[in-house]
C-alpha cells in the first residue's frame, strides 16, 4: 500500500505480539508492541498512532476497559479488538464503545492488512470532513455589529481561565457555540468538549449519564459506563439547561464541584477529575433560587462569571452576515449551486421577529432556499415561507407597555397565529417556527399559553 501506518498492538501473549508486528513490518509499517492495558494507555496518550489493535482477554484491566478509557479521555485513534474467546455479545459492546471492527483470533494477514486499510481510509476520510467543517464554519460565531462584539471580547477575556462561566439567553442564541468556543480558545482545547443537556435526560438517568456506573449496579447495567465528567477529563463539560435538573441531582453534583471527585454509581471509591465547567441555561436563575427551584449554594458555584446573549431581535445588524452563512452551509451540505437573497429578501426577514433566534434563522434561510424558484431568494419567496400579517396587540400597536411587555405580547401571538395557520399541529408549529417541540412549549410558557388546551380547543 502506498501509505504506511503506525500501529500499537496490544496482546498478553508475546508469540501473537512477535507474529502480528512482523506481519507489519514486513508491509512496511511500523508496529509498537505492548503486553498490559494500562501500558497501552500511556503510550496512546503520548505518541500518535493510526490504529490500535487490542485483545480483549487480558490479565488485570481488559481490552474492553482500555477501549472505554481510550475514548472517555479523547483518543481519537481508531481502535480493533480481537480475541479467541469473541461471542456476539462481546462484539456488541465493543462496538457500542466505539471499536472499529472486532476479528475473531486466528486472524489472517490479509484480513489484518485490509483492517488497517479500512483504518487508514476512515482517518483521511475523518480528517477530510474536520477540514470542511472547518471552512463551512460549522462551529463558527457570525457576527457584524456592536451588540454581538462586547459578548465576543468578554469571551475571549474568560476563554483563558478557569473561572466557571453561566451562558444566559433565550433558547436558539447559540448557547452551546459560545461553550464550545471557550473551550476551543481555552488552555484545555485538546481535551474533550462534553455535553449534556440537562433538560433532556430522565431524572431516573441524569445521575448515570453525569458520573457513570458500575455493572450490576442496576436493572440493565450489563457493563461498566464512565459518566459525563469522567469522559472529560482534562476537558471542560458543558451543562446545558441547567436550571431545569432536578433538586436531588443538584446536591449531588454541587459536592462534585466542591470536591472535584464523582463516583460511579455501584463504585466503592471516588474518582477524581479535573474539568471545567460552563453551564447554561434560558431560565432567570436568581428566580429559580428565590422560588426554591434552584440551590443557592450551586448558583453561587455556577454563577460566577455570567454571560448573557442577546436574543436575535436585538442583534439585527447580523442578520444579512448570518443569513449569506448560513446559505453557503446549506449550498455546500446538499450540492447546490451558491443562491442569492435580494435586497428586499433581507430587509423582510431583518424586520421578522425570529422568537426561536439564530436556529429559527438557519431552518428559515433552507426553506427558502427550497422554496424559490430561481438563483434568488426574494422578499415574495419571504412572504410566502413566513408569517407575513400577525395581528398585533394592542399594547405593541399603541406603544404602551415596556419593551419586554410588547415583546412578549408580539411572540406570543406569532405563536397563535403560527398555530392557527398549521391547525393547532404542535410539531408543525414548532417546525416552522425553527424550534425543537420541546423548546416551543418552553416558549409558549413563557409567554403564557396553554398549549394543551389551545390544540384541544382545536381538535374539538
């Protein structure tokens, strides 16, 4: 082959490792060699390889345990697993924690040699797509005016610290890219970025999703699992929604931030980690803790240097540089040619109230774009994708009220209407409205209305 790899091979046994590295070698690879798992570890850690080949069955820590802990701490070297003991249960898990293929054990050359092809391939393949996102700006914050600069300079005064940061803003301002962006220009850049949205796992399942568990530890723990804050070591772990997790898990995870150690559930020892923390949430947390839904100790260990994000509304100026972003990532994404929005195209949707924010936007600029007719997105192809005549209220129509008053009146009847014209269909609603389901009845909460009883008043 006419590109040569460096591989680290893992096995107990000294005949396969002899066997297996001089089969490599004789392809012109070069092949590492180490017989425990915890070895294995190090030198993944410190070297760069292009694949790993693992046995499973090994004295002390297996190969199923280094391949979880390969992962949890961000190698990003592909890893194969064989054994001579291999059931379809060992090879399910091994590919749940992200093996790229399992052999059975006697392995032939040139299965091996095709293994590390395949390897190979999917690394430049990996890269590849690493280097378009980059140039597509998948992870980019677009931003023109003076609203969107004074965040962008307190981020990059924050980025270099530890301090803990709070992202406040409504949902769709891009909570999750400025998170990722203080991690990027952070010292901790090349550790993993973990997420978790803190909304959106079951109460029953946060506590294992945070800090992990051991096998056995409950009905359906068939394996080890290392939790959130373990597979970010060294990293930093972004709570997303952290005003909705519940009061028992907020306890639990104020001592892990206290201590710096998490311990699985069904463990018999504390792990320590070092992370950094940023959480978010589009709840008024000082709120929460006066209501009693949110532990003033914890807000003060979260709260620390908070960062609020305008909603898009406030930002306007952005919109056109947003817009032409998000056109070339929809162009380059499905294979069309680059399209156009007019003059008029822009200033209609600048004037738009965008209630779901800068996500409403990107799912806005890909309809329109299906929608025109020709090269150009016009002010008529606007007209016809979003809601051109809401009613008004009173108080928006007249002026009285505050500014948040007559916002939240203009939101809350762009939902009816946006309900109306999709017969009470709350995923409909939510969809064109550029909102998760979940997010839209968030929404409508806050601005007073009952979903449940506006879709039963329409299906009556």
């Amino acid at each position: 082959m006419a590109q040569k790899a460096h591989l680290l091979i893992v096995d107990d046994e000294a005949n396969t490792l002899a066997s297996l590295s001089r089969a490599f070698r004789l392809e012109g690879h070069e092949a590492t060699v180490c017989d425990n798992a915890n070895k294995a570890l190090d030198l993944a850690k410190s070297q760069s390889f292009d694949l790993i080949l693992s046995d499973v069955v090994m004295p002390g820590k297996d190969g199923l345990t280094l391949l979880e802990e390969l992962k949890a701490q961000g190698v990003p070297t592909p890893v194969v697993m064989m054994s001579g003991q291999a059931h379809i249960e060992m090879a399910v898990r091994a590919t749940r924690l992200g093996a790229l293929d399992f052999l059975e054990k006697p392995i032939s050359t040139e299965k091996l040699l095709l293994t590390v092809e395949n390897a190979l391939k999917l690394g430049r393949l990996e890269r590849e797509n690493r280097d378009l996102e980059r140039r597509l700006g998948k992870h980019e914050i677009v931003w023109k005016g003076e609203t969107m600069r004074r965040v962008m300079a307190q981020v990059e005064r924050v980025a270099a610290s530890e301090t803990r940061v709070c992202i406040l803003g409504e949902t769709g301002t891009g909570k999750e890219l400025v998170a990722r962006t203080l991690h990027e220009r952070s010292p901790r850049a090349g550790a993993p970025f973990v997420t978790l949205n803190c909304a959106a796992v079951p109460a029953e399942l946060i506590e294992s999703e945070l800090f992990g568990h051991e096998k056995g530890s409950f009905t359906g723990a068939a394996g080890r699992h290392l939790g959130k804050f373990e597979q970010a070591q060294h990293g930093t772990i972004f709570l997303d929604e952290i005003g909705d997790m519940p009061l028992t898990m907020q306890a639990k995870l104020l001592r892990v931030l206290e201590e710096g150690e998490v311990e699985r559930i069904g463990g018999e020892r504390a792990i320590a980690v070092d992370v950094r923390v940023v959480v978010a949430t589009h709840r008024d947390l000082e709120a929460q803790v006066r209501d009693g839904k949110f532990r003033q100790d914890l807000f003060h260990r979260v709260y620390v240097f908070p960062l609020r994000l305008p909603p898009l509304r406030e930002r306007r100026e952005d919109i056109p540089a947003l817009i032409e972003h998000f056109a070339l990532q929809v162009s380059a994404t499905n294979g069309w040619k680059p399209m156009r929005f007019t003059e008029d195209a822009m200033a209609a949707l600048q004037e738009h109230p965008w209630p779901g924010n800068v996500r409403e936007l990107r799912n806005a600029v890909e309809r329109l774009m299906l929608l025109a007719t020709s090269d150009e997105v016009t002010s008529e192809t606007v007209a016809l994708a979003l809601p051109t005549s809401v009613a008004a209220p009173d108080s928006a129509l007249t002026g009285t009220g505050t500014l948040a008053d007559r916002v939240r009146a203009f939101e809350k009847q762009t939902i009816l209407a946006e309900l109306k014209r999709n017969h009470h269909q709350i995923s409909n609603t939510a969809r064109a409205l550029g909102l998760e389901r979940s997010h839209l009845y968030k929404k409508a909460e806050q601005v007073g209305i009952d979903l449940k009883a506006v879709k039963n008043e329409g299906d009556r």
